[in-house]
C-alpha cells in the first residue's frame, strides 16, 4: 500500500509542479497577459470550491467516481496540445483537468489517513514534493519549446492514472467501517477555521502564479557561475520543495502537538515569507531563507490541517474535499484572479499584499482557537 500510494503521489504532484512552475511562464512566452494567465489559473481552483457542495446531498465520492476523476485528468491533459494557443478553449481545458483533480486527491488523502498510521502520512506523502522537484529541474532543461511541458503534464497524468486505478483496487478490497455515508456535514460550525484556511490560500496566489515571473525578472543569476535568472528561480523552487521534503519526513513528532497551534505558527511564519519577497526580491541569500518557510507554510501547515479536519469530521472524504475547495478551491480562485491584476500594477506590491491576507488567516484561527477553548 505504501508504495502505491507513495507513486501516487509521487505523479500527482508532477503534474502540480509542470501546471505551477511552468505553465505561466509557458503562456507568458505565447504572448499571454497577467492578467489572462490569472483568469486561466483560476479556472482550476473556482471548480474545486464549487463541487464539493455537490457531494454534501447529492453525490457521494465512490471509487468508481474516483477512477473517472483519474481518467478525465489523463484526457484533459491531451486536450493541452490542441487549446494552448486559444483562449477560451485553454479556459475549458484548465475547467477540465480542475474537475479531475479536485476529485483524486481528496480521495487519495482521506484513503492515506484512513488505512496507514498517521505517523507514516508525512514520509509517503514526501515522494509528492520529490515528483515536484524533479520535474522542475528536469523540465527547466526543455523549457525553449512551449509543447515540451504540455508533454511532461501528459506522460505524469498517464501515470498518475495507473497508480491511482491501482489504489481503486486496493479501495474494493478493504472493508470500512468509518461513517463516510453520514450526511450531516455542518460546515459553519468552525467558521473561523474554514475562513483561515480560504485566506492561507488567496495568499499563496501570488506566489503559485507569479513567483517564477517575479523571480526571474529581478536576474537574480550568477553570471560568474553561468548560472541564468531562470536557473536560479528554478533553484530557488527546488531548495524550498527540498526542506518541504525534509519536514514532512521529520514532522511525526510535532503533529503529536496541538494542531491548532502548529497551524497558527506557520502562518505567522508565513507572513514572514511574503513580506521578504516583497523588500527583499534581489536578496539571493534572503530569497532562499524565504524558500526554507516553506518546509513550514506548506509541508507542516498542510499535514496540520487534513489531520485536524479528518479527527473533526465523521465524514472523511467530504471533509477533505472541502478543504480543498474552500482553500485550495476557492482560495487559490481569488488568489489567483487578483495577483494578475495586482501584479501589472505593481510586483512588490502584490507581496505586500498577500502578507497582510495571511496575516488575516492568522487573526480568524485564533477565533476558532478561542471558540475550541469555550467548547
């Protein structure tokens, strides 16, 4: 199971890694806006934040739903070679492949916590952040030609859908006892809590999107080294995903603790991270001090967080999917439709920004820290 779920993961966020770190700079090279390529990234996550409320009443997560979500993921990334250069079909293909990964991962991560001990969650879901790393610096090598990352997304979906049908299976075999088919799902009930989670993530917006084009313009290169503004971006993302990697290995221990607390330092942590890329962009030492937060915005906050929900809710996988509608959906929606915006009118400024949207997420989790306290 381990090492089904570990190239699951492994492929999943390949394709995370080709869609966020290549593909603005991709449609920035066909002559794409900011502000177009905010609209296209926001596509993805506007479906994650809609579905889920499907499934309160009115559909249910099954495997067999999972293993179409698999299938319409792989047939949304072929659709790239023949969209890429419209609009409003590339619209439709980001819709698409939003629809098919909103659905698999929640599955997959409600399926890893359920069936393994949580203790083992952070050295199997470390081979996603593995996958993130070395398409980035496999990728960067092949960047002169547009088609080239539309060809790395189709060949990590394809797999991404063999391990996946593989975990399918292993679904059919293991009998559950948990609730799952409990339709009581109060959401407002922990307001504060899903608030924090929606702006952690319209923060992140700008950094998903912008990052690679924000890093790279400030030639942040090593000309003595023959080191390129884009290889040092690429570095740069490769460095952060690196002590991601490293924390989701050594993280056990600290999930041991208050959850809430965990969540609420790496915010705070991360308003750190936003506010030195904002006075700091031409800083190569700050700019990787920056990159090692995110062992703690991303690796630490996310495992927090799913475990926190999962021990929350009866209902597992609903739990699951909202968490990635609510932030990754509808957070990473808004995120990405303002930062194109944002950033035409100013770079630095779009930082400035998400740093004081995170530092909102940290005000509204402390209200729900508050209201766990009074019971």
């Amino acid at each position: 199971m381990a090492f089904i779920l570990s190239a699951f993961y492994f492929f999943y966020f390949s394709i995370v890694g080709v869609y966020i770190i290549f593909m603005p700079k991709v449609l920035q090279m066909l002559g794409y806006a900011p502000s177009e390529i905010g609209i296209l990234f926001a596509a993805s996550p506007l479906v994650r934040f809609i579905l889920p409320f499907l499934f309160i009443r009115y559909i249910q997560l099954t495997p067999k739903l999972f293993s179409y979500a698999l299938f319409l993921t792989f047939i949304s990334s072929l659709l790239f070679y023949f969209t890429l250069e419209n609009f409003y079909l590339l619209l439709i293909t980001n819709i698409l492949l939003g629809i098919g990964m909103s659905l698999s991962i929640p599955y997959v991560e409600s399926f890893a916590l359920t069936h393994m001990p949580k203790e083992r969650y952070g050295k199997v879901r470390l081979f996603g952040s593995i996958g993130f790393i070395l398409v980035a610096l496999v990728l960067v090598n092949y960047l002169n030609n547009p088609l080239n990352a539309i060809s790395f997304l189709i060949a990590a979906t394809f797999f991404t859908l063999i391990f996946g049908l593989f975990i399918f299976k292993l679904e059919n075999k293991i009998i559950s006892t948990s609730k799952e088919m409990e339709k009581s799902f109060k959401l407002l009930l922990h307001w504060p809590l899903w608030v924090s989670l929606f702006l952690m993530q319209v923060g992140f917006g700008g950094f998903y999107n912008f990052f690679t084009i924000y890093a790279s313009s400030h030639a942040i290169g090593l000309q003595d080294f023959n080191i390129s503004a884009m290889d040092m971006t690429i570095y740069l993302w490769s460095f952060g995903v690196i002590c991601e990697v490293i924390m989701l290995y050594f993280q056990a221990p600290l999930l041991k603790n208050n959850l809430l607390k965990i969540l609420q330092f790496s915010i705070a942590i991360t308003v750190i991270r936003w506010l030195m890329l904002a006075f700091f962009p031409e800083n190569i030492i700050l700019l990787f001090i920056s990159q090692s937060i995110h062992a703690f915005s991303f690796a630490l906050y996310h495992s927090a967080a799913i475990m926190y929900l999962h021990s929350l809710y009866t209902n597992k996988k609903l739990s699951q999917q909202f968490f990635a509608g609510m932030a990754y959906g509808l957070g990473g929606f808004i995120g990405a439709s303002i930062s194109g915006f944002i950033y035409e009118f100013s770079p630095q400024g779009l930082y400035i920004i998400t740093a004081l949207i995170t530092f909102m997420s940290f005000v509204f989790l402390s209200l729900e820290r508050k209201k766990v306290s009074k019971g």
